[in-house]
C-alpha cells in the first residue's frame, strides 16, 4: 500500500481525543481504559513495525482496533500484512476498512484503488509434465518453450493446454490470485494413436 506507515500511525493517538466530554486523564472509567489500552496497543505495533516484527505488529493492531482505536489500525494491519506477503490478509483489513461508513471520499478512494491492486496483482503459473517438454498454451494462446516452464498471467481464472506428440493432450483451468503462484503438476498419458 502507499500511505507511509507513519502517516497512518499519525493517526492513532487522535484516539485520545474520543474520550467522552468532561473525561480526565486519570479517569479509571471503562472508556477511558479502552482508549489508553489502544493507544499503548499501537505504540506497541508501530514499535514492532519499525522492527520489522510484521506478525507482532498485526496482533498489536488487531488489538488496539478491537479496543476501541481508530479505522487507520485496519490500515496499518494491511500494511503489516502486505509486508509478510499476505496479499489476501490485507485485503481482508482493506475491506474492513471500506465497510466503515463515514470514510472521505479521498480515503474511500485510496482504499478502493489498494483493495483492487491487490487483487490485480499477476501471477506466476509454472507447469510440469511428465515426461517433460509439452507444449502449453494459456487460454489458446501458445507460451514460448516447454515444459517444466513458467509464465505470467494476470490475475483471473486461465484454461491450459498441454500437448506432447504421443500423448493425450491435458486442459486444466487455474485461477490465479493475489499474485501467488500456481503450480501445475502433470502425469501425461500415453495416447492410443
């Protein structure tokens, strides 16, 4: 995602401001617990961001977005997502963070354009065959060289076709998503003719 880290963490110590009027610092009320609980919560996950303890950064969102934090905790927790390759995951939070209802326009925006990068993002499909050197095309279109091979493909649902002379010709259908890769293992079978 594009927002710096530390814009987005910029943001969760507004979470102080929520206190209910007349509300003191040293207020013991559930609410007032709840928002210091938050706001040490993100300090924690922006301490473990700088780090780089990605996974540690989420749980510290999670939890200071649970506690009551501001909508930016699901965007740091995508962040963090993005940074451990957990496409999906920060997908997820970006749609957390769409449902939200009173978003600006600009915000919605940004978070519509990362939802769909994400989901967008190409993929490797790497085919092997036994015996290998099979040809393959990706929906009707031939890709340079034999298998074991591997191509880029955008991300959506490709049908592939495998031919080796001797052998019966193989289709299969992939989906690719997130740009994870997809493995395509084939035992190609002797044809008759």
């Amino acid at each position: 995602m594009r927002r710096p880290i530390a814009r987005l963490l910029a943001i969760a110590p507004l979470a102080a401001a929520c206190t209910p009027t007349g509300m003191h610092l040293r207020d013991d009320s559930g609410a007032a617990k709840a928002v210091y609980a938050a706001r040490a919560f993100d300090q924690e996950g922006v301490r473990s961001f700088r780090d780089g303890r990605y996974a540690d950064a989420i749980a510290y969102f999670q939890a200071a977005y649970r506690a009551g934090g501001p909508a930016s905790e699901l965007w740091n927790m995508a962040r963090s997502r993005e940074r451990i390759d957990d496409a999906e995951g920060a997908a997820e939070a970006i749609d957390a963070y769409l449902a939200i209802k009173d978003l600006s326009a600009q915000d919605r925006a940004e978070a519509l354009r990362e939802s769909q990068a994400l989901r967008e993002r190409p993929s490797v499909v790497t085919v092997v065959s036994e015996p290998p050197g099979a040809t393959v095309a990706f929906d009707g279109k031939p890709a340079a060289g034999a298998t074991p091979l591997s191509v880029d493909v955008r991300s959506g649902a490709h049908t592939l076709l495998v031919r080796r002379a001797g052998y019966a010709p193989e289709t299969r259908t992939v989906e690719a998503r997130f740009g994870r890769a997809v493995i395509v293992t084939l035992d190609l079978v002797r044809s008759d003719k």
